[in-house]
C-alpha cells in the first residue's frame, strides 16, 4: 500500500451474514443502492487484477468517476480495492476485512494514505459508505 502513516481503520458489525455483505459489495446493481452511484452507472470485474468503475453521486448532484482495480479478492473474507488517483503512479488500496461471527459479519475498513488531508477525506468517504452499506443490509430482509 501507498503512504507512511497516515491511516484509518473503521469498524462494523452487521447482523448479516457475511456471504450477505460480500453480495451487496461486489454485485453492481447491489452496489449502486447503497454506494451513493449513479444508476447503471457500476461495472465489476471481481477478480485479482479485475477492473471496477461506477460514477459517485454528491448530495448537492454533481457527479465523480471513480475507476480501480482488485488487488486481491478472497470471496466473503477480503478485498483489497485499488483506486486510481489523478496525478499519482499507484491506486489507493484500500482493505475491507469480512469476519463471520455467527449470524453477524464484522467489517473492517483499512487504508494509508499519503497525507492527513487525504486521510480525513478518505475516512469520511468510507465512513459514509459503511453508513450507506449498514442501511442497505438492514432493509434488504433476506434478499
């Protein structure tokens, strides 16, 4: 991973199973629900190497192409996402850790960056995500 220690973990647990949480990350249309991404606008490809792309939705309605790449894929346990930044060489990688316990999932978010600034806006991102993910799994009873 990119950077020196400008990092940020974020924990949840879901009372989902985990094979639930991987489905909702790594299928698009599932993806696209909860993701704040414009309708059709998500591709996956999830598989090491595999490309990914879906355009992010502001509140305010603008619109952001995000592009990637996996980096490493364990089905219901780990992905690792690269995320391509303008004016930089290497992706962004950043882990999501699914742990099982029992009916609930505990997931973990890692990431390093290369300065505070993009740490805390990463962070936010991501917190916004899992807020997103969390609410998503919570009405999404059983499907």
């Amino acid at each position: 991973m990119s950077g020196t220690g400008f990092s940020y973990t974020l924990t949840r647990t879901l009372d989902v199973p985990a094979d639930r949480v991987w489905q909702a990350w790594t299928t698009p249309d599932r993806y696209a629900r909860w993701a704040y991404a414009a309708p059709g606008s998500v591709e996956m490809d999830v598989r090491p190497g595999g490309i990914w792309k879906a355009t992010v939705v502001t509140p305010d309605g603008g619109e952001f192409p995000l592009t990637g790449s996996y980096l490493e894929v364990e089905p219901d346990r780990l992905l690792v996402i690269g995320m391509d930044v303008p004016g930089k060489p290497e992706p962004q990688a950043m882990a999501v850790e699914f742990a099982e316990d029992g009916p609930r999932t505990r997931i973990v978010v890692r990431q390093t960056c290369d300065t505070a600034d993009e740490r805390d806006m990463a962070e936010q991102g991501s917190t916004m995500l899992l807020d997103g993910l969390t609410t998503f799994l919570a009405g999404d009873a059983g499907n």
